[in-house]
C-alpha cells in the first residue's frame, strides 16, 4: 500500500468511528420513550435547584499543570525522531538530544522548587 | 487488510468497475473488517469485566442470561435502547451530543495501526506509536467536552480532576514509549514487534514497562486512580448527566480502552505475535498476541479490583515528583548504556535484526542497569515511606497534647 493509501485509509476509519457509537444511539432515538418535563430535565443536584451557571472560572492550579504538561509534551514530540534515529546517529546528534532532555529536566525541578506541583 | 484491499481492488476492476469506485470499496471492506474486531470484542470485555470482578470480590456475576450468563451484554443493550434519554436543558446541546460519540471513535481508531499478525492490519502507518499518543488524546477532549457541557457543577469538577490527571500521566506513558521506539529505530508497529525477534523489549528494559503499565492504567481511569469515577466525591464524576445510550457508550469507549491498552503493551514490549510455531499459521500469530494482550488485561482488572483509590494530590505528586523524573532517567540511563556498548563493540550496532546470542551480553548489562535503578528507588520509597509515617506520628502526638 502506499502512502497515499494508507492515510487514506486513516481518513475512511476516521470517518467511520464516529458512526459506530452513533448507531446505537440512533437506534435508541427510535425506540425510547418521551416524556420529558421540567424537573427531570434541569441540572442535578442533591435535592435543591441549581444556583447559577457552571461555567466559570477554574482553579489556577489546573492551568499550572497544563503548562508543564505543554513544555513535557512539545518536547517529546521532538524526541520521537530522535529515538527513530538513535541507531544511525553521530555523537553529535546523541549528545544534542541529551542536553535537550536536560534542558527541559531543569524545568521541572524549577516547577518542583517552587511549589508548582503541590496540589493546593 | 493489505491483501485483502488489494485482491478486491482487482477482482472489481476486472468485472468493469470503476478505478476509483474499486479503491474505494475496497478500502471501506478493509476498515469495517478492522473496526469490527474491536467492536465485537467490547461486547465480550463488559462481561469479562463483569466476572473477573464478581470473582474477585466473591460474587457469582451475571449467570442467568444465556450460557454463564454470556448473553447478557445483549441484554444490557436491549434495556439502555428503551431507556429515556435526558437532555438537561441548562447544557450545550451540540457539544453535550457529540462528546460520546468522540470518546467511543477515540479508542476505535487505535485499532487502526494494530497489527493483528505479521500479515494482518490495517495500516502499518511509519509513524504507528506517535498516531496511538495523538488519538489517545482525544479521548482526553471528550471528556472535558462532556464535563463542560454538561454545565454541572460536579461534573465539570470531574472533568477538571480528570482531564489534570490524564494529561499528566501522558508524560511518563510516551517516556516509556520512547524505549521501544528507540530500541526498534522505528515508530512502526510492525517494525516494533519484528526488532523483538531476538529480544523481547520487557527484557530489555522491564522499568519501561513498568511505567508504561501504570501511566496506562491511570489513563484508562481505572484504581487506584479511579478518580474518572470517584462515586462517593463527584457522585459520577463527568457523565453525572448522561443517561441511556450516551452513557453507555462512555462505559464501552472504558472498558474497550483497556483492552486496547493491553494489546499495545503486547506489541511493545511482549514481542506481540511472537511465540512457538507464529510462522505456522496467521491464526497461531493471532491466538498469541490475544493470549498475551489477555492476560495483561486481566492483570489490570486485578490490580482494579484489588487496590484502593489514591487522593487527588497523591496521585499528582506521584506522577510529577516520582513518574515523570523515573521515566526521563530510564530514557537517558538506557540510550547512554547502549551508546557506550555499541562503541565498545559489545552490543550489535544493528539492534533490530540481532539474533538472541548477539543480544545476550546488552540484555545482561541493560537488566543489572536497571534492576540497580529498582533497588535505589525501592530505597527511596521506603525512606519517604517512613518520613510520612513519623510526620503523621508527630501531628498526632502534638494533637493528642493540644487535647490535654
């Protein structure tokens, strides 16, 4: 198969995935019942009404972790070639990837230092 | 499918069909034949889960549908289609639909690049394990997309709990997933599975696996990092508001994930097909790489049913302070180890086609490599370990004399 084939596989099955969780759901579209009313469709809650939206500001720790995530995420995504050439590399390109992981290592300890990844 | 999408391709064109209509049927037959295999699976996993857990907690489990009660999956189907589905109207409808349907694809389109046999799979894409990292996240989005639209509050506290967890455990999980792919020379899943011939990479590097097991487990959700549930917090967590099918289709993506998980980590690590007489038959090779994903899913379905659930910030410090500073020294200590070996002469420069003589003295330095890390860690834990314990003793003493 060629390339061009293949991602073109990739796109059908990508396609097509959704369609299979959607087909039960449809099926159950034809056959369940209706009768919705105002209590059972309104936002749970333990026994009392919902008091305004959920849709507000979150903790700031969330957002802490979702920027070291970032940093660790990009940096693999560089690593990945370096691992597919590990074999065939110079000395150069092995130490190359090193101070790389190195560099990023550094960022967490920093992160880590200052308190970043206490749950607070 | 490779033989099959190229054998229908012919035989179309040769009864006067259209070039492009004969590819593109021919490429439809091969994706449902891949899909279908995940999809029937799930089907047999909810029970397999079902009876693994009522064993392990000294329950019968599901017995009266069907033979051992092996119909009963359908049943549960037949049941969740009469069920109403509940809207709440506070939600964002669209988003609010779309989420099951993203997480169910998410796990479906793994399947894609799984070689089911040396000849068998849908595509053996070049870059295999950085597609399994990409569609993975996917279901990481649906999750927050469920929680979010849900516009309830305990389910967007779920979501927020769950999404910090996943994206954390994706860390370590694609470290460890750098071993192989580094041993191999390549993100191919074939390839990966072919450099193990001589070798099987948990051999090599069993501290990779290791992580690799747990950040999967934590990113299948699953105890002790069950937060994704955590029925007695967040009541249940992001689908608190989904009913019927949606719902049901949250609990297949789940319990197919893990599965999936435990194949991955057969191709990775186990040598995937490779045992006595795989060459014999595609379906020996086949019945192998089900055997081995089998019985690592069921490894995970006993740690699940066994352990208890960890507090949210133990789970993180675990992951950042412990995890991710393992993986990243595995990474460096393995690469440095084999750099120097292969300048010495002592291991093969060519990994992947070395035979098991020719890996005999790598393997050797690799485990002493990295049973010398399990040892120091093992230490350090234990240190922390008591640390913990004299700090908590301390609190309660002071406690025990404030009361005085």
């Amino acid at each position: 198969m060629n390339v061009l084939n293949e991602w073109a596989f990739i796109g059908l099955f990508a396609v097509l995935a959704p369609v299979f969780p959607a087909l039960p759901i449809v099926i159950a579209w034809l056959f369940r019942p209706r009768k919705p009313n105002v209590l059972k469709s309104s936002t749970y809650e333990c026994g009392v009404e919902t008091i305004g939206d959920a849709w507000v500001q979150f903790r700031v720790q969330y957002y802490i972790y979702g920027l070291i995530f970032l940093v660790f995420d990009v940096e693999m995504v560089f690593l990945f070639p370096w691992a597919v050439a590990y074999n065939e590399m110079s000395l150069f390109g092995f130490v190359a990837g090193f101070l790389f992981i190195f560099l990023l290592t550094d960022a967490l300890f920093y992160a880590w230092k200052k308190n970043a990844l206490d749950w607070k | 499918m490779d033989e099959v999408c190229t054998g229908l391709c012919h035989l179309l064109v040769e009864s006067g069909a259209d070039a492009g209509l004969a590819r593109f049927l021919s490429l439809l037959v091969g994706v449902l034949l891949v899909s279908g295999i995940p999809l029937i699976t799930v089907i047999l996993l909810i029970w397999i889960e079902r009876k693994v857990a009522a064993r392990i907690q000294d329950r019968i489990g599901p017995n009266r549908v069907g033979p051992v009660g092996l119909l009963q999956t359908i049943a549960d189907m037949i049941k969740l289609l009469s069920k109403e589905d509940i809207t709440p109207t506070a939600a964002d409808r669209v988003l609010y639909n779309a989420a099951p349907l993203v997480s169910f694809a998410s796990v479906v389109l793994i399947w894609a690049v799984i070689p089911f046999t040396p000849f068998h799979f849908g595509v053996d894409l070049e870059i295999g394990a950085l597609y399994f990292v990409a569609i993975a996240s996917f279901g990481t989005l649906a999750i927050m997309v469920a929680g979010w639209a849900s516009n309830n509050k305990y389910a967007l506290l779920g979501a927020f709990r769950v999404v910090s967890l996943l994206v954390s455990y994706e860390v370590p999980l694609v470290f460890a997933l750098l071993v192989p792919v580094m041993l191999a020379g390549s993100m191919s899943l074939l390839d990966i599975v072919n450099a193990q011939t001589g070798m099987w990479f948990v051999v090599l590097s069993p501290l990779a696996f290791v992580i690799f097991y747990v950040s999967a487990q934590a990113e299948t959700g699953r105890a002790p990092f069950d937060l994704i549930e955590a029925e007695s917090e967040l009541v249940a967590g992001f689908n608190i508001e989904y009913s019927g099918m949606k719902f049901g289709m949250f609990f297949a993506a789940e319990f197919l994930h893990v599965f999936t998980n435990g194949i991955l980590m057969a191709l990775l690590f186990f040598g995937g097909w490779m045992g006595p007489l795989y060459y014999e038959s595609p379906l020996i090779a086949f019945a192998w790489l089900g055997a081995k994903g089998g019985l690592i899913y069921f490894t995970t379905l006993w740690l699940r049913n066994t352990v208890p659930r960890l507090r949210i910030d133990q789970i993180m410090a675990f992951n950042w302070k412990f995890l991710v500073p393992l993986s990243i020294a595995n990474l460096i200590f393995i690469s440095l180890a084999l750099k120097v070996m292969q300048e010495l002469g002592i291991s093969p420069r060519d990994l992947v086609s070395a035979g098991f003589v020719e890996l005999l003295p790598t393997t050797v330095v690799l485990l002493l490599i990295n049973g010398a890390m399990t040892v120091y860690l093992l230490g350090l834990l234990r240190k922390r370990g008591q640390e913990a314990r004299r700090e908590s003793m301390a609190a309660r003493a002071a406690l025990a004399q404030a009361a005085d």
